[in-house]
C-alpha cells in the first residue's frame, strides 16, 4: 500500500468529518503516529483551500470538503 502525503491524509479526515478545526485535526493526526505541527496543517489547509478541494469557515467545524475535494478523496479511498 502506497503512502498517502500529508496533504491526502488531511483531505480525507476532512472528508470522512462533517467539518473539523485545525486543531481537532493535528491531535487525529497524532493518534495516527503522524507529528504535524499546527502551522504545517494551516499551511496545507491552505494548499488544498487553492486546490478548491476545501472551504474554510471559521470555528470548531472550519474545514469542510468541497464537490472536487470529494471526488480526489474517493479516488484515494479507491486506491489506498
């Protein structure tokens, strides 16, 4: 099985939540073993919010995946 990058684990927690923050997010990622610090998952939220695979409101349930960003999730579902 091929490694997802961080940015594909972060879609598809955003993916598989009804919208959740940043920090709800760095804690999921360390039970995965996964140490990403807050400023590295703002700065993919970022990425992938320029992708137009996310949008980013404010507060607990900031993060939530856009029609494209479930798309590109379902394909890495399909192939993870």
């Amino acid at each position: 099985s091929s490694a997802l990058s961080e940015e594909e684990q972060v879609l598809l927690m955003i993916y598989h939540t009804y919208g959740i923050g940043r920090r709800k997010m760095v804690d999921q990622l360390k039970q995965k073993g996964m140490s990403i610090g807050e400023s590295k998952v703002k700065s993919i939220i970022q990425e992938l919010k320029e992708r137009g695979w996310i949008t980013v409101h404010k507060g607990a349930r900031g993060c939530t995946v856009t029609e494209e960003g479930r798309n590109e999730a379902k394909k890495l579902v399909s192939f993870g």
